[in-house]
C-alpha cells in the first residue's frame, strides 16, 4: 500500500520549516523545538510526526536569512563575529572556540555569541574578566555529550560592545570531545582563533 499524501505531508513540513525559521529570525528565539511548536499552532497541526527536523528548520533559516535579511544580515553576523574575536584574544589562554549560530551563520540580531573555554579551575575564567574589566555573571550549562549524557558545566555571561557573549567552561580535557550539536546531533563545529580570523577574511 502507497503512503497517503506524502507531497502533501512533504509540502507540510516544509511549510513549518519555515514558519518555525520566520519565528526564530523575528522574535530572536532559539530553542528549535518551541519554534516548531508556535508553527505548528499556526498551522493548527497536532501532529507530532509531521514536525520538521531541526536541521531542516536550520536550512530553512538561512534560506529566510539570504531571502530577507541581505546585507542587514551580512553586517550583523559580521560584527558578532569581530566581538566573538575580541572575546577569544582577550580569554587565548582558556584556548576559547567559537560555537553555535555566530560560527554556523545562521545567527540573528538577537543571538548571542557561544564561545567553549577550557581550564582547570572555572574561577580562573571570572578571575581573568575581573583583571579585564568586563563586568560578568556567573552560569551554569547543560550540556548534550550524547544521546544518553547530559552534563552540567560552569559559564560565565557578558558583553562587549552591547553584545552578550556566553561561555560555558569545560575541564582542559574537554578541548578532544565536542558535545553534540542541537542541530543535527553530530559533535559541534568548533574553530579556534586563527579559523575565526581566516572566517572574518573570507
């Protein structure tokens, strides 16, 4: 027996791809899964199995972003990426990597900037912004490793040039295994300083 109405189910998912990507553009939300439910209520679909994945909804953002944002978005992501860049030189020896929606480019105005610092003791990261002058709060993150392991790690949230920055702060041994994407459950993409930089000049 054929499925029933698969391009109209096809034609469905792609509608609240989009939708769930408008949402995540203009309200400045990142939680793909709450996303996906304001589509849904749109759409009034009550049907789980017919929500998108998160990295169909990602695709779907940076088709919106090319489509809607232009150079708006251009410069956007460009100035987060210099702030994330003035953040890492300033934290070098916590060997800071650039993470999430500002590396991928998929960020929007109201994204903040996620940044993976390494050290034996968290306090030597707040100890380092006091020395800096940049005024901080001190965070907790949950974190995905797997399928199975989520794990809590210590962060730190601040801002340069009006942008807010968070770090979640790993043990130095944490540097080899990447925990896994929200996107597409395979370990983050991660660059170092000298990729950001070669980024910025592409």
């Amino acid at each position: 027996m054929t499925k029933r109405h698969p391009v109209r189910t096809e034609n469905l998912r792609r509608a609240l791809a989009q939708e769930a990507a408008r949402v995540m553009a203009e309200h400045g939300i990142s939680d793909f899964l709450f996303a996906k439910r304001k589509a849904a209520e749109r759409f009034g679909v009550t049907d789980n199995a017919v929500l998108p994945k998160n990295v169909e909804v990602e695709e779907a953002l940076a088709e919106y972003q090319r489509l809607f944002g232009g150079d708006s978005h251009v410069e956007t992501l460009y100035a987060q990426r210099q702030v994330a860049l003035e953040a890492m030189k300033r934290l070098k020896e916590f060997e800071p990597r650039l993470v999430g929606p500002v590396l991928t480019g998929t960020a929007t105005e109201h994204s903040q900037v996620q940044i993976h610092l390494f050290a034996d003791r968290a306090e030597s990261v707040a100890i380092k912004l006091m020395d800096e002058g940049i005024p901080h709060e001190v965070t907790e993150r949950r974190v995905k490793m797997n399928a199975e392991r989520i794990l809590a790690y210590p962060g730190v949230s601040f801002e340069i040039d009006d942008q807010p920055i968070e770090a979640t702060v790993f043990p130095t041994d944490g540097i080899r295994q990447a925990p896994v994407s929200p996107v597409d459950g395979k370990p983050m993409k991660r660059a170092n300083v000298n990729e950001l930089e070669a980024l910025l000049k592409s």
